[in-house]
C-alpha cells in the first residue's frame, strides 16, 4: 500500500462510518453544508498523523502542497482548523465503531498502562495560565521523569487496539485512577507494578467482576505461576510498543495548544489514526501494530 491507496482506504472508511454517525444524530442544525466536506477533514486529520505531521499547520501544507489533486476544495487554514476541531464528538464515535466493529470492545483480557502528557517545561510550569488548575505535578517511574500535566490512561485489547483512553490528573499515583481505566469493563485487567495493590485487587474482584494482575515483588509470598508471569510479562508489551508509537510517531507527549477542550481534541484524533492504522493491518493479514511495514512507499 502507497500513500495514494493509505488516503483513500481512509476515506473510503470515514464516509461509511460517518454516513452511519449521521443517522443517529444531525450534525448541523442550520446552514449549508461545507464544501470540503466532514469526511475530507478527517481523512486530512488521520492521514496527517499517521504520515507524522503531528501539527495543524504541517498537515494543511503537506496536503495543500501534494494533494490538491484529491483535495480541489480545500479551504483556507484558520476554516479548516475549526471545522476540524467542531467534529471531535464524531471521530469520537468513529474510533470507538471501529473498536466495536472488531469485537475489541468485548475482549476477556485486556491491559491498563498512563502516559505522562507534559503541558511544558518543567521551570515554566509556575507561570502556566492555560491549564490551571485542572493540570498538576506528576512523576513517571518508567521514565524517571517529573513533569507538568497530565496522565494519558489506556486500555488496549490484546491486538493492540486502544478501547478505552481517558485524560487523567498526573499528581494521583496509577492504583488510585483504577476507576478511570477500567470504566465499563469486567474480566481480566493486566498492569504493571504501579497498579500493585492487594486490597484494591480483591475489591475490584469482588465488586466489579475485575481480576487485576501485576507483576509481584521478590519478597512476596504468593507468586503466580511462571506460565502466567510469562503471558502477562509478553502482553504488557504490547502496551509498551502502543505508547511508544503515540509518543513517537503521533507525538502525544509533545501537544502544544492553550486549553484543554484543543488538548482533548487532539488526543482523540491521533487515537482514531492509530486505530486506523491496526485495522488496516488487520486487513491486510499484517502484525497489527507493524506501523512502519504498512506503505511500501
């Protein structure tokens, strides 16, 4: 697969899903409908992301520059930007058919990780007016890192399809926002040692149908079996390979914008590229989450 047949596999998709969003809801309650179509701003948006162009701007110039072949009624940029950012609550919905339409939704096993989401320097974080007070000081462990921000939490299948993602203060440790991640879900939930809490474990085994399973320390008794420890050590992986692909080629970590509705936005639109991305693998009979393999050129 080229770039060429990426962006109209893309498109092709988004019309179907969002011929389907339409019907359950009216998008617009007044007015004509746009020329450049909502369909063409998501296939901008999506496509955009996954080719690495993680900013408003570099999208718009790379297809502005390369596309107009497929794109004759692109707007100016200041128009395309916002009717980009008026449609969250439809690739929200997209994202998530898309999970549902694979069955993602309904998988027994699933694993639990957070992201840390810096909003800015750490030495500016003092003269930061953009995200107070919801925005706070957090550390990741993983990456011995203090920071200003947020948590990204995830909840992805065992294919590698996020099914769940929620925007998490940073200072709370991770056993604390248990509720967050794993909202609306029952059966088996795998986490790493930041998620270790035995009274929790049987709380939410005993309340919510969850069975949490994390890594033990070497001074505990009570040890899983080494063909368990082996799964859950191969699964939490996974995990690991989703967030370093959001960090690296969706940039998460790196949004730069002044309020948290544009915040929220942008992380829902680079959720929906990854999870274009798997499902096109999984169409292909390709590893889901073999990013760099999926265009030839």
């Amino acid at each position: 697969m080229n770039r060429d047949d990426f962006i109209i596999h893309v498109y092709c998709w988004t019309c179907d899903e969002y011929a389907e969003v339409c019907r359950q809801q009216r998008m617009r309650r007044a007015g004509f409908a746009p020329a450049f179509t909502d369909a063409e701003v998501i296939t901008l948006e999506v496509c955009g992301e996954y080719f690495g162009l993680n900013t408003d701007e570099a999208i718009y110039d790379y297809f502005s520059t390369h596309y107009r072949h497929f794109f004759p009624k692109l707007p100016e940029r200041s128009l395309l930007v916002r009717q980009a950012a008026n449609l969250w609550q439809v690739k929200l919905q997209i994202q998530q058919r898309l999970v549902r339409r694979y069955g993602q939704d309904e998988e027994a096993i699933q694993v639990i990780d957070t992201l840390p989401m810096p909003m800015c320097v750490y030495t500016r974080s003092q003269r930061d007016r953009c995200f107070k007070p919801e925005a706070d000081y957090g550390y990741c462990a993983a990456k011995q890192l203090h920071y200003y921000g947020f948590k990204l939490g995830l909840r992805i299948s065992r294919l590698g399809m996020i099914t769940h993602y929620t925007l998490l203060p940073a200072r709370p440790h991770d056993v604390q926002l248990l509720d967050d991640l794993l909202a609306g879900f029952t059966g088996v939930a795998i986490g790493d040692k930041g998620f270790l809490d035995a009274v929790r474990q049987q709380e939410l085994a005993h309340k919510c149908s969850i069975e949490l399973i994390t890594p033990t320390r070497r001074n505990m008794t009570l040890q899983p079996p080494p063909l368990v420890q082996h799964l859950t050590r191969r699964w939490r992986k996974l995990i690991e390979t989703v967030g370093a692909q959001l960090a690296g080629r969706f940039a998460i970590e790196r949004i730069r914008v002044r309020d948290l509705w544009h915040l929220q936005h942008r992380i829902i639109r680079k959720v929906l590229a990854h999870t274009f991305a798997v499902v096109f693998n999984l169409q292909l009979g390709r590893i889901p989450l073999d990013f760099d393999g999926l265009l030839a050129a």
